[in-house]
C-alpha cells in the first residue's frame, strides 16, 4: 500500500460478500482499482462496461500499478455477432495465451469487457488435452507431429509468417505457435529433436537455441477428425432444410475441412458442452466492477437479437440461436454474483453503509491557463498558494513536460521530476511532475494530494501519444519489396534479352543429355515456345509499360526486336548524357560539411523508445553520410505511414541544430504542422533547441516575434505550411529543409524548392512518391533510400473494393465502434458532404458523427479534430483533408466513397491513415458499378486490393508509372521506346549508358545487351521440388542466384538455404556452382563456355582481357588438353565424367586465367 491511502480494503471471503466504493472522480478509479488489487493476495477480474473504458483503465493502470502487479486485457475477436469475418489470427493466439495461463494465475488484473464475458467458449479441458510440449532431445516422429499439428489446426504453408502456420522441409520443422511472440525452427536427426531455434518470419534467418516450446492449438475450437464428426451430426440436427447442408454452403465446406470466414460462430457445435470465462477464473480471485455493466450487458443482447434477425436470411449460413452461443442476461449476472466483488462508482452515495463506501475525494478547481488573459497563471497559482498537501503534474510526454515547465517558469515553483507515484509520495518534495497516460485530475483529501493533469490546465490539445517501447530485430532490407516487383505470374507478359516480349508460362523440368535441368517456359506470337534455363534466369524480367495487358508480344526468328533495341539504345544514349550533366552540377556544388558530434549523437540516438529497422538504420547512416560530405544532399526517403521517416528527419535536424545551422521543416497541413512540432518538442526535450510553429493558429503578433527570432538565429527548427517559403521568413544560417510529402505542394512552391536546392541540404520524406520524383531518384538525380520495415505488430490493413450498399457502411462502422475504435468516412464533395453525414447518423444512431472539410473556418476545423483526436466522435465524415492528416491510433477503419475518383497515391495515402496500432485494420473502397468506371480506375482498384502488404508505397509508385504511361515518366519522346522494349530493360540499359559514359566509353548496343556468360556443363543443376516444393519461391531464387553479382551474395542465399530448408541437394549446390562459374567468366570476356564427359570449348569475346600469350603458353606446355578452334574459341579435351571434378577442373581452369591478369596487372 502506498502512502496516499486512499482505501482501505478488507478481503472478501464469501461468495456473497460485496463492497461497494462510490465518489470516485477523475481518473481516481484507476488508482482505487490499483490499491485494491495490491492489497489483496489474489487476482483481480476487472469487467467494464465496453471496450474504450477497457483501454482507458488499462492505459491508468499501468501508471498507478507501476511493477508490482501483472495486466492482461482479455481481447474481444472484434467482429460483429453473426458476422461474415473472422478475427485475425494475433487476437486469436492471444486469446488462446491468455485462456491457458488463466486458471494459474497469482499476482495480476484481468480486464474483460462484459460484452466478451458473455460469449461462450471452449471447455478448459479442450486446451489441456490439444496442448503439445517440445522439448530438445525427445523422441517424436515427424510425420505424427505434422498430423498432430493439423489436427490442432496449424496451417501447413510455404513460408511460416503468421500465428498457427507450419512448414516441413526434410528434417526441418517452421511453426509459429499461438501465444509466441516469435516463430521456431525445429531441426530433427531422425526421430529426436536435435535443436529448437526462433527465427525471424520476414528474413527467415534463425537464432539461438532454447530447450522447448509449448504448442497451443490454432484455433478456440477443436479441427480433428472427431470434432468435426462432432460437428456434422449436432449441424444436421439442429437444421433441417436441404440448403443449409448443399453445395456451397457450411456445412460442406466444414465437412471438407475449410474453415470458412465467421466459423466462430458455430463454435458450440464442435463440442458436447461450451463453457465461459468463469470457467477458468482462478478459484481465489475477485470480481472488481467499473461502470453500468448492467445496461451494458442488456444493449449488447439487443445487438445480437437484431443481428440475429437480420442475418437469418442466408438459407446456405443458418444461425445458431444467441442464447446457445452468448450468457443470457440473467445467467451471467447469476455467475457474477458467485464471486467476492468489488465495485468501483463515480457517483457518491447519498446514505453511505457498511458496504457501501464513499472515497474522499474532491474534484480540481478550474486552474485552466488563460492564454489571452494579463495574468493567465492567476487560476493555478492561487490554487498552489492556497492547497496544503502535494501536487503532482502529469503530462502525456516529455515535449508536453518541456512545455509545461516553460508556462510555469514564471510562477517560479520549485517543480522536481519524479518517474513514478511512489517516488513521489516517498519523497519531502511537496511539488513535482511525471509522465502518464491518465486522463483526468483528483485531489484526495484525506491525506492533501492533489493528481493534476495536463487536461486540466491546457483544456484538451491535439497531441502526439507516444507508443510504447518495442523491440524489433528485423533484418529485413528494401531490396525485398525490390525484388518482388521482378516476381513473374502465369500467363504475364515478361521480356528476354535475347527474343523479346514473350508470356511466361511457369517452369517446366526437361531431361537433357541424361540430366534434369528446370526451364522458364516462354510463349512469343503464333504459339511459338522458347525454353530458358534457370541458369539464365537473369536475361528475363517482367514487362512494364503502360498497358501491361495489350504489351507487343515478338515473333522469333524476325528482325522486329533487334530493331527496337537499337533504337531504344539510341535513345538511351542521348538521356544517359542528359542525366550525367545533372551528375556535374550535383558534383560540383559545395555544400556545408557538417561535423557529427558522436558523442551528442549517441545520447539524442538512446532517446529514441523503439528498435530501429533494419532499413530506417540504413537510411538513417545514409543521410549522416550525405550531411557530412561536401556535396548539398538531395534524398527521398519513401516509406508507408508509421515506418520511422520522421526520426529520420529528427535525426537530420539534430546533426544540423549541433553544427549550429538552423533547420526548416515544410509539411501540407496545418494541423500536420502541429502534429510534427508537439513531435519535436517531444524529441528534443532534453537539448537546448528552441522549435516554434508558424501557422494560422499563431496571431499576428505571435507570427511577427517568430519571423524576428528566426531572422536573429534565435530559433533553431522551424515547422509551418507553405508560409516558410514566403519571402518575409528570412533565416539567420538555414542548413537543412525536411520537406513532407513534396508532391502536395503546388507549382510556385516547388519552383522555390528547386531554387534552394543548389544551396543548403534537402531531405524529403513521402509515403507513396509521384512517378516521376520516383524516376528522379531511380535515375539519381537524387538519392533514393526505401523504409519498407513495418513496426512490429503492425498488421497490414485489410482492403475490400465492394459496390456501395448501406449493410456494408452500416457492419463496418459498427464493427469498430464496438471495439472501441473510430472511423473515417471519406466524401470528397463538399456540396454534398452534410448529407452524407446525416445519411449515416440515421444509418447507425448510436455513432457520434462530426463533419471536416477544407472550406470550414480555420478554428472550427481545429476543435472538429481536436475532439476526434479525443474520441469525443467516433465517425469522421471528410474530405481529403485527412489525406496528410494527424495520427490517431484509435481510427482502425476508413470507407473511402467513390474510389475510383481518386489516385493510386491518394489511395494509398488515405489508407495509411488507419493501422496506425496493433489492431487489425480495415479500408472500405465503395465504387459504383463497373460500367460507370474508366478502365484505369479499375486498374488502380485492382493494384490497390492486390497490394495490401505492409510496406507497398514503393510498389504502388511503380504500379502507378505503368498504368500512367511512359509520357508522363520521361517525356514522350521516350514513351514509344519504353513501350516497345519494357520499362525495366529501358532502366537497365540507361543505368549501363551512364556507366559507360562515366568510364569514358561510348554505349553502342552491344555494350548495353553484354549479359553474363552461358554456362552449360551438362550436369543436373536445379532446385528439387521435393526440397523447395512452392513454385514461386523456387523462381525467385533462381532469379536471385542468376542475378546475384559476387561470391558473396552467392554465399548468403547458400547459407539461407540451408538454413530454411536443410541440407543442400547436390544438384543445387551444382547451380550455386554454376552461377559461381558465371561470375568468373564475365569479366574474363568469356561468351560461352561448355563442358561434358570428354571435355568441352571456351568461346572468348573479341575483346577478351585474357592475353592470348597465355593461350599459347597452353597449347605448348598441354598440347594433348588444349586445341585452337578459330580465333576466339578454345577447346579442350580430358577425362570429366564425374560432376564434381568436372566443376573443380574448370575453376582451376578460371582461376589460371584470372592470376595470370592479375599479375600482368602488377607488372
């Protein structure tokens, strides 16, 4: 118990026994919750009333618990009764963690809404007998694991990525248990475990070993073959009409063993008898309640009985009844009231009994600041003066304490901070300051402490919440979501080098010479086929172009794609010289060299709560790089919403306010620009950086003393809207502009940027770049970094494209409100936006709707989001004012109407909006029928639906530079080339023009099309289906081998390889030999090279490196091996019937070759 005292609470024994503690105001509940908790030996089970108090409390407990106790939130599946979804998998497994450690749980709060409480659930028995322990060193047999695995209903993929997958390759075992916060890999000698290692779902690379793993089944509901028996006879009984039981219906398709979407709701059908959660309860703990759960539970029961109703048309989905799969009213309070509770109430009681306590607790004056007043601190400090006891300030953040401590400066108390309510109530210090999530102030008045919030003295802000810290290991790169735009599909159109556009039409396995080789199978005009060996899988890439659909399909054997290259090579040539003349003058401008103070630098680093990604920590060491070199930088950093751009941008404006240098900060929005300065001020609270704001919510007054300390150097980071490029914003020594989301400015503004360019440092940040910013950066114009990392526990929204229908807005909304969430619905036409608004205020009457768009009054806008951001309204009908909006990680689901009127990147930008937290997201496309569409409106729907992964900006931006067209890419000059040959030769010939150029040579078409050697030692070199079964994965590592560029590469994807599926086969070590042969042949200007049982030839290019000096040398001193065949081809002729020695015998052959450049080299 901690020294405030605010209850004391004795321990209830009998079931009967009920205390009742009233007057509790504020956030005081939290704190009485918290004391009651720690003073019984025993767990508590907190039941609110819905899901926001869930949060709430579970957010002020963590503050007021602080170490000592143990909060676990029983999650709800967060979908509608009946409903057609079923929750995702996360919530699943931690349902199913928290079902298993339930009965034995010691020292800890529960927090359960009643609408979760009243579902009913598997009986405990269900989890001990379906729960599996593996440990290292036991004997288990594989294959019985894998049928104990399906059995428990784990899903056998190709690549474990989500909770309840596993993957068998050989002796290796990848599961990702329910409950784990990692995947196992699990790597068997014969019938005994021989190692249990987690690893990484997105590298796939694993780490250390650990002694077991517990196995939790994969769903709330048994899936064996008893249980689904089980299933089908308790089906049949209850419905009796043909359809519920005919094609296309549940019943077959749980009979077949698919788990249609919504199965939850047939979940008492797979066992003799549900239980609840009292079930699990353990048999010493406490009911503590929080709220009206009794009008609660009787509003939740209306919901489901109109559900009910209106679901129980689909004759294929009959409904169980609700009283089989929810408590009754009356049942659950039943089960309540066998339980010692406690009840916590806001309202005081009037005749206080025995059993009924009140808290003595007062409310905090109004002590609200007045900013527009002479003496706005007069409220507060005549509190302070006239209040005995201590006062403790609390604040969201340390930027909101930084600001506070700034407003209370000149009331010159003596504020110290403490980092917790213990310390503070341990300590003499009769004034402090902490941070916390808790809400609202409370003075308690039998012991004089007063609990004051930022709330009360600032009235409710627009404020960034910060997440809490993380850990996140990924070491997962950009070049992943690179390499998936070169991932090829049946029947897409892809181009080779060689033969042009043909149709990919999968891999094929072909007998050649006695040996199995797999080859990429090509379909060109007129059914023509053309066979390529994995092995030269880097000649293929996919076509892009504007209309990917109708792309110009070559003959073989014609003369139609020879003429397109050289033409294309032309051209090529022309923009490769175009493009090293803009190299020059980025050359040859001189920036500031900035210096990094390593030692700052390491402190303002530690600062950071989260892990860094992989790719923010490359981006990050890449923009340090830029700064401190002598050139001006120029980098775009591309990365969805809520990746980690921003501390990139923080960690810029560090290292140029360290070197003195001013910093100014250009965003879209005001309330964007509000959003970044709460931010900073958070960040750098601990630096002596001063930021300010320049916005329309500054007065004239206010805006004239910031322009004046920005042109004295007095202020160091500037943020504001397109304002700052204003010619009246003059800075004492700018060094760095951060610019968000450049393609949101207008024309005028973008020239003014183009103008400081040659100047100071530029760093732009966008989530889903333009085409041709994209291009500027791919060309290298500008310096391009990609955060394709999600945070962790992001989950990628779900995208649904669905024809507008009043069920769907009406289910979608609702499905959040339920769970606590909030919802945008976006209506880009202002004329018509107040009736959207009524529309569904009527559709749903319970939500609590509010209206913004871009041609409100400034001030009534600000409030309109200030109150969303505080969850005073859960529905936001808008316009695409939310586009580059504030974060809020409460609003989960967007409806965008009419979709097909918007872009590909507003698209996505949009849906960046909601995610932002660990719930799973939704975005609601409604379009009119297809008819009343553009064919490229439909195109950018599809690509949006199809690209529904964390992390697809980057993709996004490509897909939208094919369905834009070239035109707009380059100019249309070049659109006709890029056309005829594809987007991604046309790049890749135009990064081998450049290169050319910069070596001093000029690029003819051979130049351009010089590709790595062929390779053909008649040996089986292939990846076997039995060793990498999925087809996809197979071609994207022959693609990654084929295109690998060193030995190193080649090394990695070896070690990757094993590591994922086991040992290699020998005919894939033989392509890893292969590709490794290839890569000693190129540089030696070796064309072709071809070797088998009685030896083989070597066919040089004309202008070979390799001295023919040496050739002869070999003639002479091997005359039986080596022959001449012409001017540029080398036979030879040995014993090489065994594979092995054959790929050894050739590198030996290479490596001669190469030692002998080596020294001629040296001289």
């Amino acid at each position: 118990m901690t020294d405030l005292a605010l209850l004391s609470v004795p321990a209830l024994k009998k079931k009967s026994d009920r205390l009742i503690f009233g007057n509790l105001l504020g956030s005081s509940q939290a704190l009485a919750i918290s004391e009651c908790a720690k003073q019984q030996a025993s767990p508590l089970i907190l039941i609110v009333d819905d899901t926001p108090t869930a949060l709430k409390l579970r957010q002020e407990l963590e503050f007021f618990v602080e170490d000592n106790l143990e909060l676990i939130t029983f999650p709800d599946w967060e979908t509608l009764p009946y409903d057609n979804f079923s929750p995702h998998q996360d919530i699943i497994s931690n349902r199913i963690e928290t079902l298993y450690k339930l009965p034995n749980l010691k020292n800890a709060i529960l927090i359960v809404p009643i609408s979760t409480l009243l579902l009913r659930i598997a009986p405990p028995s269900y989890l001990k007998q379906h729960t599996l322990i593996i440990k290292n060193k036991q004997k288990i047999e594989l294959q019985a694991l894998r049928a104990d695995l399906q059995e428990a209903g784990y899903y056998a993929v190709e690549q474990v990525m989500e909770h309840g997958e596993f993957c068998a390759r050989g002796s290796l075992l990848d599961i990702y248990p329910m409950g784990s916060d990692t995947p196992y890999r699990i790597d068997f000698f014969d019938d005994e475990v021989d190692s249990i290692r987690p690893f990484d779902s997105e590298s796939q690379r694993s780490l250390k070993a650990i002694s077991e793993i517990k196995l939790l089944p994969a769903h709330e509901f048994a899936t064996d073959k008893d249980a689904i028996k089980r299933f089908k006879v308790q089906f049949t009984h209850k419905f009796t009409s043909p359809l519920s039981t005919g094609n296309d219906s549940v019943f077959e398709q749980i009979s077949q063993h698919n788990l249609p979407a919504g199965i939850e709701y047939y979940l008492p059908l797979f066992f003799a008898d549900t239980a609840s959660l009292f079930d699990y309860f353990p048999s010493n703990a406490r009911l503590a309640i929080a709220g009206d759960i009794n009008q609660a539970c009787s509003d939740f029961w209306k919901t489901i009985s109109t559900r009910y109703q209106e679901k129980s048309v689909d004759l294929f989905r009959p409904l169980l009844p609700p009283e089989e799969l929810y408590l009754r009213h009356e049942q659950c309070f039943e089960l309540i009231n066998q339980w010692p509770r406690y009840d916590f109430r806001t309202q005081p009681f009037e005749h206080p009994k025995n059993t009924k306590q009140n808290c003595a607790i007062q409310a905090v004056p109004d002590i609200q600041i007045e900013h527009n007043k002479n003496a706005p601190l007069q409220k507060l400090q005549h509190f302070i003066t006239n209040f005995t006891g201590k006062v403790l300030f609390s604040v969201e953040s340390a930027g909101r304490k930084e600001s506070l401590l700034e407003l209370l400066a000149t009331l010159k108390l003596p504020l110290s901070e403490f980092s917790t309510l213990t310390s503070f109530t341990k300590s003499k210090k009769q004034l402090g300051i902490t941070i916390s999530q808790v809400e609202n102030s409370f003075i308690l008045t039998d012991t004089d402490f007063a609990f004051v919030t930022e709330n009360e003295l600032l009235g409710h802000k627009v404020t960034q919440r910060r997440r809490r810290k993380e850990n996140n290991d990924e070491n997962y790169s950009a070049d992943h979501i690179v390499r998936n735009l070169a991932e090829i599909k049946i029947d897409q159109p892809v181009v080779h080098i060689d033969y042009g556009v043909g149709k990919y039409l999968g891999l094929e396995t072909i007998e050649t010479a006695g040996h199995l080789t797999e080859f990429v199978k090509l379909e060109y005009l007129r059914g023509d086929k053309l066979y390529v060996p994995v092995s030269s899988l880097q000649l293929i890439s996919r076509y892009s172009g504007h209309d990917v659909e109708n792309a110009p399909i070559n003959k073989l054997g014609t003369e139609t794609w020879q003429k397109a290259k050289k033409q294309a090579a032309e051209k090529v040539r022309d923009v490769a010289a175009e493009l090293l003349e803009v190299y020059a003058q980025r050359a040859a401008k001189v920036g500031h060299q900035y210096k990094l103070n390593k030692t700052h630098y390491a402190l303002f680093s530690n600062d950071f709560p989260f892990e860094e990604t992989h790719d923010q920590a490359l981006t990050i060491k890449a923009v340090i790089s830029d700064m401190c070199s002598s050139q001006p930088m120029d980098r775009l950093v591309c990365g969805d919403v809520g990746f980690g751009k921003t501390e990139v941008a923080m960690r810029a404006a560090f290292i140029a306010t360290d070197n003195l240098r001013q910093v100014a900060l250009l965003v879209p929005t005001t309330l964007l620009a509000q959003q970044h300065y709460e931010n900073f001020k958070d960040r750098f609270a601990d630096w002596p950086v001063r930021i300010e704001v320049l916005s329309r919510f500054k007065t004239a007054k206010q805006q004239k003393l910031i322009l004046e300390e920005v042109n004295q150097g007095k202020i160091d980071i500037l943020i504001g809207t397109h304002k700052l490029l204003s010619s009246n914003v003059q800075f004492a020594d700018l060094g760095l502009l951060i610019i968000d989301e450049e393609h949101r400015f207008g024309v005028r503004q973008k020239e003014k940027i183009k103008a400081l360019r040659a100047q100071i440092d530029i760093l732009t940040l966008t989530a889903t770049p333009i085409p041709r910013t994209l291009n500027m950066s791919m060309n290298g114009m500008r310096d391009l970094s990609i955060i394709a990392t999600p945070p962790a526990k992001r989950l990628a929204v779900k995208t649904f494209v669905v024809q507008k229908k009043d069920q769907i807005i009406s289910d979608a909304i609702t499905r959040e409100i339920m769970r606590g969430g909030q919802v945008y619905f976006l209506h880009n036409n202002v004329a018509t936006i107040e009736k959207a608004a009524h529309d569904i205020q009527q559709l749903i009457p319970q939500a609590k709707v509010a209206v913004a768009h871009g041609q409100m009054n400034e001030h009534q806008l600000e409030k309109i989001m200030a109150d969303f951001y505080h969850q005073r309204q859960n529905v936001l009908v808008c316009s695409t004012i939310i586009e580059t909006g504030i974060d809020i990680p409460s609003a989960n689901t967007i409806i965008i109407n009419r979709a097909d009127h918007l872009g590909l990147a507003q698209l996505h930008q949009l849906r960046g909006r909601v995610g932002r937290s660990h719930h799973q997201a939704y975005a609601y496309l409604l379009t009119p029928k297809p008819k009343l569409m553009t064919k490229d409106a439909q195109k950018r729907l599809q690509a949006i639906e199809a690209l529904d992964t964390l992390g697809a900006g980057f993709t996004l931006a490509t897909h939208d530079l094919e369905i834009r067209g070239a035109g707009e890419l380059l100019g249309d000059e070049q659109s006709g080339q890029i056309a005829s040959i594809g987007y991604n030769l046309y790049m890749e010939m135009l990064n081998q023009a450049i290169e050319a150029l910069k070596n001093g040579q000029e690029p003819t078409l051979e130049h351009l099309m010089a590709s790595q050697a062929e390779v053909e030692l008649r040996i089986p070199a292939l990846i076997p289906t039995d060793y990498m079964p999925d087809v996809n994965q197979r071609l994207s590592l022959y693609k990654r081998i084929a295109g690998s560029k060193n030995k190193l590469a080649l090394r990695e994807i070896q070690v990757e390889l094993i590591d994922r599926f086991g040992l290699l086969p020998a005919s894939t070590k033989n392509l890893i030999q292969v590709a490794t042969i290839k890569q000693q042949c190129t540089p030696l200007g070796i064309k072709r090279l071809e070797a088998h049982a009685n030896g083989g030839n070597i066919l040089f290019t004309e202008n070979t490196p390799v001295d023919p000096m040496f050739l002869v040398s070999l003639l002479q001193t091997q005359a039986n091996t080596f022959k001449l065949d012409g001017p540029t081809k080398l036979k030879f002729i040995c014993d090489l019937s065994d594979s092995r020695q054959r790929i050894n015998w050739i590198m030996q052959l290479l490596h001669s070759f190469e030692s002998h450049l080596i020294k001629k080299a040296k001289g």
